[in-house]
C-alpha cells in the first residue's frame, strides 16, 4: 500500500493504479479477458458504445473499473459462469444444509445448480421478462437462494424484500423493480402482498415456499408446483438468455433503509458480485473445499447485502457450505444452530455480539465464587495477550486457554471458527474488548450496499480495535477534503462500486462524482498503516450557534463506554450555543415486535446493584427518578467532559428518555407510507 496526498486536498490510498491512471478503462472498451472471450464470445461485447461508469436504467450497461494488473485485473464473469465454474470444480461438495424436524437436509453444488436452472426456467414459463424483479419476501433457505440465482439466470433482477416491511413498503419495491414474480415464505407474508396486489400492474404470479396454502388462487403456487413448471421445459430458452447476459449488466436489486426518503434500488452488477466475491475470499484467505471446506451459518435478512455476499456469492466462490439457521434464531435458537454447524466463519451484527456478551455476563454473574474469579483472571490475560500481539504467548495464556477460552468457544458453537466478523453497524469498544478477553477476535468490516458489502476488512495480520480494517486490494480510497486531523468523507473506487440507482438518475449522480469515485457520507481518517477508522457522518454534523463543527458519534460512543447502563445515547446541539444529550438505558425486547419494555436487561439490573440501586425497571430510573443512577452518570459524563477538547465539545445538559429507540418506536430508520408523509425521526 501507498498514500498520496492529492493538492486537491484529498488523501488516497490506493493498491493499484489510480482513476487517472487507468485510461483504459475510462475512455476505452471493457478490458476483456482472452480465457473469457474465448469461452463466451459475445459476453463482453457492448450493445452501445462506450458505456458510462454508472446508469440509472436497469437495461444499462456500465464500464468495468479494470485494472492492468493484481486483484483488480481478475476476468470478469457472470452469476453464470462462476456458478458453473463451482460445480466442475466442487460439484460433490455439500452446498446448502437445513434442519427438517430432526433430521439434517442437504445439497451438493450439482444438485444446488440444477435446482436453479429449474426454478430460472420456471420463471420464464410464468412471464418473467428481462430486466424485471422477482422479490423474494421471507426467511434464509435453501428456496431463497434458489430463487435469487434463478431470477439472476433468468434475466430478472433478484430482489430481497425484508420481512419486517408493511403491505405499503412491500408495493414499492415491487412497483419500483416491476415485479412479475413474488416469492414468499409463509401465509403471513403473503398477507402483505395480497393487500396491496391490485396496485401491482406487472404481478403475474405469487409462490408460497413454506406451509400449505390456506386458499388457492389463480396464479398462487407451491414451491412444489412451481418447481413442476420448469422441470420439463427445453433448455434452450433458458440458455439464450443466459449466453446473452454480460458481467456489465445488473442482476441483483438491493434496496437502502430509505433514512432519508424512500428507499433507493441499488443496482449491482454480474461484475459487482463476482469480483467481490473472488477478492474477499482471496483477502481473508478463506479455504477452497478441495482443500478444507469452509462452513457458514445464514440467519441475517438476505434483502442485506452482507448477508447476501457472506452467505450466497463468496461462500459459492470457495465452494463452502451454508447452513441455514431456524426463523427464531434471533430469539434464542442461534446458539443451537451454531454448536451443530460449528462454523468455521461466522458474520454477526453488532447486535449479535452484544447479546451474546449480556447472556454470557448474566450466565457469569450465576456463577460460584471460584469460577468468576477465574474467569476474571483468564479475561485480563486473554485481552493483554491479544493486544500485546507477542511473538511468543506465554504459559499463562496457554493455561486460561485450557481452563476457560476453549470451555467458551465450545459452548458458543465457535470451536473451529476461525474467522469471526461484525459489520452493518458501528460496535463499541467495550463489545470488542469482551470477546477479545476470550480469544475471540472480532474483525471489524466496513462497506456497504453501493459497494457490494465490504470496501475494508480488518484480518489476524491486520488488526487495530475500534478500526474497520484496512483496503481489499484492488480498491481505492479518498479521504475527500481532510481537516487538520485528516478526518475527511470516505470515497470508494474499484470494481465492487455499484452501477447507480434504479430510475434515480439524479440520486445517482449526488452519490458518484465526475471522476466515478462513490461518496460515502461517512466522515473518517486513515493512519500511517493503511487502517481506516470512522469517525461520523456527514449528515449527523452538529454546527453550534458559534460555528463549530462538532462529529456527534465519537462523544456518544465515550458515553456508552463511560457508562455501560446506557443503552443510545444521543447529542443534540445543531444551530444551539451548548451540546445536550438525549439517553436510553439497556432494558429488554420484545422478541415479536423488536419493541423496547420497561423492564431492565440482567446486565442493567447487575449495574445499578452495583451502584447501590434496587432499580428493575427504565421507569423507575427515567427522568432523573433515582439519585444513585443519577449521580453515576453524571459521573460518567464528567469523565467525558474531561477529555473534550473544546469547551463546545462539553454536555452541559442531559436527560433519560422513558424508553430506548427501536425500528417500532420510528426513532430509527424510515417508516414508509405510500405519500411518504412520515419523515424520518
């Protein structure tokens, strides 16, 4: 890696030739591949000349961000052709797993492709047409992937709906990819859709792949009948199609949370996918199954890219196996999953982790006196152990790793994991530090949906806490107009850069620059070493009545580590002449609805024990209710007062609120309604 300062006052670091170097790409043709060419003459041919390095139609085609040489310079395929290049490589290999009942399903990459080749030819018998959606509403199976590939082979666009989603946030995506074909789980979500059916011109046909149907309709399957259609059908359709599909053409829709207005369709290409896919596995090392195969466990929403690129794209491309967990994983079922599987990877969101941590405390906390103290003294040597990152690990490490870090890997299902990853989401330092007291490093990746999932990942050999990791090779990043403190907007460049936005020719335009390079929003710096560290966003900017620009992210994140009772804590201060903070304390979930209840997590009620309080609940707490919580978080805040380094910076004010934030409770994310009349909170 080198770093380059621009006297465009930009930072980039880059590990191969920058923009303006790659003159080949920006004012030529696709590079194209002779072993590729040769295969599929047409494959990298264009319809138009000179396709641009971004589209808002989803017929578009766009340039590929080759390079001349590395990672960045890999052939460009199709889902097609990487699939297939999986099956004569690992056609034997187990693919996909599941639990019916007791009993453990699975198919191996032959099987798993020929099932796709079915359902693709399916599609096309129920009148998908090119460049329309099939969206996939439900939870991970081997069905969902079956469908996502086969709408892909079929020249559709694979879209994943979340589940969560109301009737009215179901129609939009549908109308805004003109879905022929929706796929569902279950009764409950076909529910959704066939409230809002009628608003859906380009509808021709629903399938149901989990339960009996309650009722039959027209144009209403069963996974079973549906299968049927295509069985029987020629190949030659199915395979015209297929021959004509180019790596610069979309295939996959994936649709943003809409924080800031309605959902954007984020289109990625053939390229998008197979590259990325091809350069974080090569990255982190992952083994291919003629050698040792890797195992992944799927139970985060497939409508996320993360999901998406773990389980689906870079799993196929080592030939590994994913197992797909139970629909209540996250209420509890996980851990279950896991000890079965015995992962050999495992990608969690923050939340993920957090949870595992506070069921582990409270399981800790139960424990005899001998035991915790030994856990104890086995946290502080695994977490200096892990951060002194010694060439030769002493005996004392070795003995806590008998006596306590196997016991605790075993026990989470992660004896033979390897690699344990977090993303989606920022993830505290004290979570991090949790698991690295028990030799359970937690590497940081960060990325997302416009640049098909990770831009950096942190590996063994390339581990800083709090940062997201360093570059995948092949990529580039600016650091666009730093401050002294080289905090600047992250920019992306490379081959996992999406297309544009689906219809959103002027969203497009506010995401990529002139020059290609994809604006984040997100504020950050880099060190000496390459390690990317993200500092805010900056849209969440606080600009006092005095002028100063104040990142509200940092100061929230050293109060929730100053005060580990707080579960949110937000800073208000735009346009005021002193900072306040708005806070939340850790209490329990609902596990149905993911709404927050009064009643205080076993790590929160532990707290307060701890500082002399006999609080069970957020009401007895909120609004300053109990001096003792109280006086401990002003405590806290004091602390973070300390290390302000403006007087701006400081939290004059500060209140508890009644009950967390929650998705339900409109204080995060966007909710949708057909005026988009609800702004977001």
């Amino acid at each position: 890696l080198y770093k380059l300062k621009s006297k465009q006052s930009s930072q980039i670091i880059h590990t191969f030739p920058s923009p303006s170097q790659l003159a080949l790409v920006k004012n030529e043709t696709l590079l194209s591949s002779p072993s590729v060419s040769a295969q599929r003459p047409d494959s990298l041919s264009l319809a138009v000349a000179k396709p641009d390095l971004w589209t808002s139609s989803g017929d578009g085609e766009v340039k590929l961000r080759m390079g001349e040489s590395g990672f960045a310079s890999e052939p460009p395929l199709t889902v097609d052709q990487m699939f297939k290049t999986a099956v004569e490589r690992f056609g034997s290999y187990t693919a996909l797993g599941w639990k019916e009942g007791e009993q453990t399903k699975t198919i191996n990459y032959q099987e798993y492709y020929q099932a796709c080749r079915t359902a693709a030819k399916s599609f096309l018998k129920l009148g998908l047409e090119r460049y329309h959606g099939v969206g996939i509403l439900g939870f991970n199976s081997a069905e969902w992937f079956i469908s996502d590939i086969a709408a892909i082979l079929a020249g559709g666009f694979a879209v994943g709906i979340y589940t969560t989603n109301s009737p009215d946030a179901c129609q939009y995506v549908a109308e805004n990819c003109k879905a022929n074909i929706i796929v569902v789980e279950n009764h409950k979500q076909l529910q959704k859709i066939l409230q809002v059916q009628d608003k859906l011109p380009h509808l021709k046909a629903i399938i149901q792949y989990k339960d009996a149907l309650k009722e039959k309709r027209p144009n209403l399957y069963t996974w079973t009948e549906f299968m049927e259609l295509g069985r029987d059908e020629p190949d030659t359709k199915l395979d015209d199609i297929i021959t004509i599909q180019k790596p610069n053409q979309c295939c996959t829709l994936i649709y943003t949370s809409g924080t800031t207005g309605q959902p954007k369709g984020v289109m990625l290409s053939h390229d998008n996918l197979t590259w990325t896919a091809f350069a974080v596995g090569r990255y982190v090392r992952l083994a291919e199954a003629t050698k040792s195969q890797e195992i992944v466990v799927s139970y985060l929403p497939l409508s996320h890219i993360a999901a998406q690129m773990v389980d689906i794209w870079v799993t196929m491309k080592v030939g590994g196996a994913t197992y797909f967990a139970q629909p209540d994983a996250l209420k509890g079922s996980l851990v279950n999953t896991m000890r079965e599987v015995r992962p050999t990877a495992f990608m969690g969101v923050p939340r993920v982790w957090e949870k595992m941590q506070e069921k582990m405390k409270s399981v800790g906390a139960k424990s005899s006196t001998v035991r915790r103290k030994v856990a104890v003294w086995a946290k502080g040597v695994g977490l200096q152990t892990n951060l002194s990152k010694m060439n030769q690990t002493p005996m004392n490490y070795r003995l806590a790793k008998k006596l306590v870090f196997k016991k605790v890997r075993k026990a989470l299902g992660l004896d033979r994991c390897t690699k344990c990853y977090t993303g989606a989401a920022p993830i505290t330092k004290d979570t991090l530090e949790f698991f690295l007291s028990l030799d359970i490093p937690v590497y940081e990746l960060y990325g997302m949906s416009e640049s098909t999932g990770p831009h950096t990942i942190s590996l063994p050999d390339a581990f800083r806490l709090t940062s997201v990791g360093k570059l995948i090779p092949g990529c580039e990043t600016k650091i666009n107009n730093p401050d002294e403190e080289g905090n600047g907007e992250i920019c992306f460049w490379g081959r996992h850069v999406f297309m544009g936005y689906l219809n959103q020719a002027d969203k497009t335009e506010d995401a990529l620059d002139t020059e290609g390079w994809l604006h984040s929003g997100d504020l950050g710096k880099q060190d000496d070493n390459g390690f990317l560290f993200i500092t805010g966003r900056i849209k969440e900017l606080i600009i006092t009545a005095g002028g100063e620009n104040i990142p509200p992210v940092p100061i929230e994140d050293a109060v929730k580590e100053a005060v580990p009772l707080v579960s949110n804590a937000m800073l208000i201060g735009d346009k005021r002449k002193f900072l306040a903070m708005l806070l939340t304390i850790k209490c329990q979930v609902n596990g149905d609805t993911g709404a927050p209840e009064d009643e205080l997590m076993p790590e929160a009620v532990e707290l307060c024990r701890k500082l002399g309080s006999n609080a069970m609940r957020v009401s007895e707490i909120a609004g300053g209710r109990d001096p003792v919580i109280h006086a401990a978080i002003q405590e806290g805040i004091n602390r973070v007062n300390e290390k302000a380094t403006s007087n701006a910076q400081r939290i004059q004010k500060w209140t508890i609120l009644n009950q967390d934030f929650s998705i339900p409770g409109g204080e995060l994310g966007f909710i949708y309604t057909p005026d988009n009349s609800m702004p977001p909170k």
